[in-house]
C-alpha cells in the first residue's frame, strides 16, 4: 500500500514524545518518551514507551518496535496489541541504566514481541 508524505501522514518526533500509546481496549498504557532511530537506514527502530510508576516517578522505559505501533487518529495517539500485564514481563530499563542498543538487545526485544529482527 503507497501512502503519499502529505501534512497528516509525517510528524516531527519532538510530536511524538509524549503521545499517549493505548491497548486494543482503548486503556492508556505509557507515553512515548522517546524515538529510537537507526543512524544508517534513517528507519524509526523502537518507540521507547514510559509505563508504570505515578506522576512520572517509578516510571520504566519499554522499547517497542516500531512495527507494533499503529496510530489512531481516533484516540490521538498509537495502539499496541498488548496487555499491562504483558508488557510487565517485557524488556525494560530505568532511566539510570539504559542499554546498549546492539543486535543482541535487538533481537531480545523483537522476541519478545514476536516479531523478526531486522
């Protein structure tokens, strides 16, 4: 399916931290806080998602590949095929220990969401 770069189908990543990403159901899980992109492809590789903790402290950082986000133009923001009890069992950091993001890290998180490496 070709869509055309138009006003509506590009966004600036500085818009996309902080939108808000939700379940099938519609329940809010985290927000972007992050954009993880490859240096040589130019390709977004992973949304990473804030979830968990309250008002921001406790939070935890998800990498999700981007592949699994789809945006909704009806909630405002991306839909996840996950569960918070799914993603309480996935690849995570803290803000004070953020992995190296090499092929085997790579490959754990694309596991996890079955999803093939790049």
């Amino acid at each position: 399916m070709d869509i055309d770069n138009t006003a509506s189908s590009v966004i600036s990543s500085d818009k996309v931290n902080g939108t808000h990403v939700y379940n099938p159901n519609g329940d809010k899980l985290g927000s972007i806080e992050t954009l993880m992109i490859d240096k040589i492809s130019g390709q977004v590789r992973y949304a990473v998602m804030e979830f968990g903790g309250f008002l921001g402290i406790g939070t935890d950082h998800y990498p999700l590949p981007w592949d699994t986000l789809q945006y909704s133009p009806e909630q405002g923001g991306y839909v996840v095929s996950l569960s918070k009890e799914q993603l309480e069992g996935a690849p995570r950091y803290d803000t004070a220990s953020t992995p190296v993001y090499n092929d085997d890290y790579g490959r754990r998180v694309y596991e996890y969401y079955g999803i093939p490496y790049l």
